[in-house]
C-alpha cells in the first residue's frame, strides 16, 4: 500500500508538471490567435463594405458597362475571391487548433481530477481496511500476532494475552519459539520453509506452549504470511488457539475407548487386542504365555442383598488387589460383569498355575464390609496356555476351564489340558461363534414380534421384536437361547443388536410412509449398553431414516442395566436425548435396583413375570404388583405386564392399574412380516 502511495504522488506531480508547462503556452497562442483573427476579421469587413458600395454605385449608374468591366476584370476578381477564401480557411483552421487544444486541456484536467478521485478513494479504502483489520485484530477471540522475520512479536493482541497469561510487553520483547515446548520447536520447521518459499499459503499445526504460570497449554497454531507488492516477504499472521480442553477431553475419550469406566482396567475391547498381539508374538518366536479367566462366585447375590453401589465398591476393590498383584508385564482387564482376565507373557503352565492360586488366596484376604455384615470375597480362575491356540481358541479354553472350576465347587482354579474332550467342547464353541459371524454376514436372523396390549384402550398399538436364527441345514428357526451365549461370549452381541435395531427403524419408517404409525420395542444386551459405538450407530440410523424416534423403544433387563450402572445411565441418557424410549425389563427380580430409579430414565417398567403367572392365586404377588404400579405411577412411568396367560389375569391387572399386557394370551410370538401384513 506503500508503494501505491507512492506511485500516486509521483504520477500526480508529473501530471502538475506537465499541465503546468502547457497552460501558459497554451494561453498565449489563444490569445495571439484571438487577436489576429479580430484584426483580420475587421479588415476584411472594411474592405467588403467599400466594394460593397462601389459595385452598388456602379451598378446603380452604368450596368452596361459595369457588366462590361466585370467581364474585363474577371481575372483580378477571381484571385481577390482565392486570397479571401484562403483566409477564411486559415481562420477555421486557425479555430479548429484552439478548439483541439482546448479540448486536450480539458481531458488532461478531467485525468487530473480522476486521478486525485482515485487517490482520495484509495486512502479512504486503505484507511477502512487498516481500521477492520485493527478492530478485528484487537477483538478476535482466538489469539493473534504480527510476527516478523526474525520470529520477534511486533504486535499481539488482548486473546493472545489472556491465552498465555504473558502481558504485551512481555509477548512483543520474546517470541512464540521461546515459549514453545521443546519437544514440538522443531515440528513444522519444514512448513515454515514451505511457506516462505511461496509453496504453501499457509499451515496449521498443533503444539504446546509455555504459560505465564509454568504450565504448558495445547493450542491451535495457524500460519500465513503477507508479502509487498514486488512479492517480499513482509511479516507472518499467528493465530493461536486454545484447544487445552479439545486435546484433554479426546485423551479422556481414547482412554474410555479403552478402559473400564468403574475399574479404570482395561476392558474387553483392548483386552483382546492385547491378547491378539502376543499370540501372534507366541506364534512367531514359539514364546511361551497363558491367559486366566477370573470370575467371581456369587456376586450376584451380593448385588441384590446389598445393592448395586456395594457391588460396585466390591468390583473396584478386586480390581484393585489384582493389580497390586500383577507384573508390570502382565495385562489385567475386566472383561464382563463380574469377570476379570489377566495375560500373562513368558508363562509356563506352573507359573501360570501358581499364579492362578495366588489369586485366589489374594481376593480371599479380601473382606467386604458391607453396612454390619462382612462378605469375604472367592473367585474362580481358568488357566489355559497359548499351546499353538489362536487368540480366540485360547480365550475360549480359559472361559471353558473357569468354568469347570466354578462347577468343581467355586473358589479354586482349573487349567486346560489338551485333551480330546477339551478341544471338542472348545471347537464346537468356536463353530458356534463362526456359525453366528456367517449369519450376519448372510443375513439369516429372522424377526418374530410378540403383541402388548394396551389395557384402557383395549388394543394392540405396540410389538416387541423377538430374534431368531435360520439354521444353515433348513427346519425350524434356532431360539436365542441356542446361540445368545456364543454370541455374547465371542463379542458378537453388540454386531447382532446394531442389526435388530437398524431393522426395527426401516419398518417404522417403512410405516411411517405409508400413513401408519408402528412402535417397536427392542431388547439390547448388557454388552451392548456399555459400548458407545452403538448408540452412535442407532442415532446415526435414526436420523438417515427420520423417523419418530419415540416409535422406538430399547429394551434392557434390570439386572444388566445395574451391572453397569454409569453406562446404562449415559446411554439411557443420550437415547432418551435423541427421543427414542427406554423400557426396564424383568422389573422386580432385584429390589436393590429401587435406588437407582431415580437416575435412570426409563419410560416403562416391564414387570417380572414371575409375579405375574401366579398373581390371580397369590396375594403376596398382588402386592408386589400393585407396589410396582404405584412406584411407577409416581415416577410418571408405565407399566407392562409380561406373561400374562388368561383373561382372569388381565381383569386383575388392570384393577392394579398396569398399563400394558404382554404374554400368550395375548397373542404368541409369530413372524413380523406376517403380522405386519395383517395390520
């Protein structure tokens, strides 16, 4: 802009120069000029008028011989007619020249008065430009600097300031290099050679810097350079931002990505990357190592005497001695409810054996204080060696040798041993987990739905979707329970549930199309509550489809809900944020779950069918029932009563006020699409 300035003056005073040399010269001939062509204009006038006269008198007196003299004269009278025609043109020339010249005049003056035009606007829009820049350099909300060359601050702004906790006086006497941390100086010393060279407009890059009070902040590094009009490199814009909280909250992120939320263990997830890794490890350098399946006896006993909260206070002390017990090389997760796994690398079948043992004599010292009773805590361990095992194989020996402990009295361990019977048991297993991999790949779950009744309205305007599984040899579909435990086992539920869900939204939107409104409830595991990746799938599938998300409602058992209550909760939580509806099933068979109503916001609560086969014939079960209805009716919740078997136990529930009936009587368990088709 400088240089702008520059080439305006200097051009302005040439054309002063210029206009100036010309206005006097120019003045002058007009002047001569206007003064000739009147001197010659009179004479002319003077002469006409004689002739005039005489040829009058002439004429008047003798036209004979006027006419005559006229005729002798001719030559003489032609020339004075030349010399004058030559002089009127001289005259007209003699105009057209000062007319040219004024002309040129005026287009030098209007250039002039352009130019300054020009000049004028251009400080006007150079001063506008320097005032945006300044307002938007002072008030930015990130931090900004004018950095020069030499990489010294020649101005900073207030965010940068308050970012670095540094004053201005501070900032603009350093520069940002020396309150970098040293291990992120060097990092985009390739970017800034780019950038000078004119290879790149600009770069970002991430580093920490050093505040004020001692410690470091992640911030938000954006480079660009500005350049004078021949292309020099001038000076560098630094925009930094603070994204301390960004960086701290994706690091707490990653680690619950990885590890349990109640433990602070790994969890399954990472569990078996581990074990993934070291088995290729094992297979590679024929290493040796083991893993053990840790699963504590009665604990759910201890949930539904005590409560979920001592159970929890439980798990984290068991964690706890288990990793005091641990080398630094052994890899501890939780992997389930009330199971733990270690890896042990380097381990033989007694190392592996002995530590199995010192386990148990650990958690045994373990004495849970649980208001004035004390509980002594057993566990039962499976050991199995790598022995040539895949990752999977070996996980599912130790699950297979756990329980042979558990069935061998709890509170001791069982090692695998490559026997016949053993890598049969473990094989069909593994045959059974694959079996499953292939019908999700092949899409063989079929959907069946059972009808829930709604009492007041005396009508079915719900369904609750029911899994089963199209055996590869043909005949009739396999029940959950034929293929659930694998799946759950073998980490496949969560893949299983994604499926369900993802078919349950594509028939009400199927419906929704149609005019019809279509509410289905669908059941999710323990496993997959806890894992965030399939509310994210959900939400994700939801807003593809855009349906009514209160057409959909999640299903999860009490009893896996409070195994791992801070998940259930944030799940709950984010579903019931995106609209969908939440039901607790088997409501009832665990009273220690009563305290955690409160926080966990279920719309339904599915009472146990336990109290409702025999309900006409027991009072003590029509008390539960009612008490169960009165809960939710204080809590603004429905009911739903599963099993119901015959029309006596419908008139009784709705005299207790239950709000939905669900069992036989009702209607059985059929394929969707056949009832569907009927509706």
């Amino acid at each position: 802009m400088r240089r702008f300035d520059e080439a305006i003056a200097s051009a302005r005073a040439q054309l002063e120069e210029y206009v100036a040399a010309w206005i006097p010269d120019l003045a002058a001939a007009r002047a001569a000029l206007s003064q000739e062509i009147g001197e010659r204009r009179e004479d002319r006038r003077s002469e006409a008028g004689s002739r005039l006269e005489l040829l009058s008198e002439v004429m008047r007196r003798a036209p004979a011989r006027l006419e005559a003299s006229l005729h002798g004269r001719s030559g003489s009278h032609t020339a004075a007619r030349t010399s004058l025609e030559r002089k009127v043109s001289d005259h007209e020339e003699a105009e057209r020249l000062l007319a040219a010249a004024n002309a040129q005049l005026l287009r030098q003056i209007a250039d002039r008065e352009r130019l300054e035009k020009e000049r004028h606007l251009a400080e006007l829009g150079l001063h506008e430009v320097q005032a945006r820049f300044e307002s938007a350099f002072t008030s930015a909300p990130i931090g900004m600097a004018l950095v020069g060359l030499d990489g010294h601050c020649l101005q900073v702004n207030d965010a940068l300031c308050r970012i670095t906790g540094y004053t201005r006086d501070q900032l603009n006497a350093t520069t940002l290099h020396a309150i970098t941390h040293a291990d992120d100086v060097d990092q985009d010393a390739d970017s800034v050679r780019e950038l000078l060279d004119g290879r790149i407009p600009r770069y970002q890059t991430e580093k920490r810097y050093r505040h004020a009070w001692g410690h470091y902040l992640w911030a938000l590094l954006t480079e660009s350079l500005v350049r004078d009009v021949e292309g020099r490199p001038l000076y560098v814009v630094s925009q930094v931002q603070d994204i301390s909280e960004r960086r701290e909250l994706a690091a707490r992120l990653e680690y619950l990505v990885d590890h349990d939320f109640l433990t602070g263990l790994y969890n399954r997830r990472r569990f078996e990357q581990e074990l993934a890794r070291e088995a290729e490890r094992v297979a590679r350098y024929e290493a040796k190592g083991a893993v053990l399946m840790i699963d504590l006896d009665n604990f759910k006993d201890v949930n539904d005497a005590f409560g979920h909260k001592a159970g929890d206070d439980l798990l984290k002390g068991v964690a706890g001695a288990l990793r005091h017990r641990m080398r630094q090389t052994d890899v501890l997760a939780r992997v389930g409810g009330d199971e733990f796994a270690v890896l042990l690398p380097e381990a033989d079948a007694d190392e592996a054996q002995s530590v199995a043992n010192s386990i148990i004599g650990t958690l045994g010292q373990q004495v849970a204080v649980l208001g004035e009773r004390s509980i002594h805590v057993t566990a039962s361990v499976g050991v199995s060696l790598f022995d040539g095992l895949s990752a999977a194989a070996v996980l599912a020996f130790a699950d297979q040798a756990m329980y042979e402990a558990k069935e061998a009295g709890r509170n001791r361990s069982a090692i695998y041993t490559p026997s016949d019977a053993h890598r049969k048991q473990v094989s069909a297993r593994l045959a059974e987990a694959e079996s499953i991999r292939r019908a999700l790949e092949e899409e063989r779950f079929l959907l069946y739905c059972q009808p829930i009744l709604d009492l007041k309205r005396n009508e079915v305007r719900q369904y609750e979707l029911l899994l089963r599984l199209r055996a590869e040899e043909g005949g009739e579909p396999l029940a959950p329970s034929s293929f659930l435990y694998a799946a759950e086992r073998f980490g496949l539920i969560q893949e299983i549930d994604c499926w369900v869900a993802r078919q349950a939204i594509a028939l009400i939107a199927e419906h929704a199309r149609a005019g019809r409104k279509l509410v289905l409830h669908v059941n999710l595991s323990g496993k997959s509550i806890g894992d965030s990746r399939v509310a994210a799938l959900t939400e994700r599938a939801i807003a593809d489809a855009g349906i009514d998300p209160a057409g959909l409602i999640f299903e999860v058992t009490e009893t896996t809900a409070i195994a791992n209550i801070e998940e259930a909760k944030a799940f709950a939580h984010r579903l019931r944020a995106r609209g969908c509806q939440l039901a607790l099933d088997d409501f009832g068979a665990g009273f220690g779950s009563f305290y955690y109503l409160k926080t966990l916001p279920f719309n339904y609560f599915k009472i146990d069918g336990d109290f409702i086969r025999g309900v006409t014939a027991s009072p003590m079960d029509q008390l539960v029932v009612e008490a169960i209805v009165g809960i939710a009716k204080g809590m603004g919740k429905k009911t739903i009563a599963e099993f119901v078997a015959d029309g006596e136990t419908v008139r009784l529930l709705e005299q207790c006020g239950v709000d939905y009936a669900q069992g036989y009587h009702v209607g059985r368990p059929r394929p969707l699409r056949d009832v569907l088709a009927t509706t």
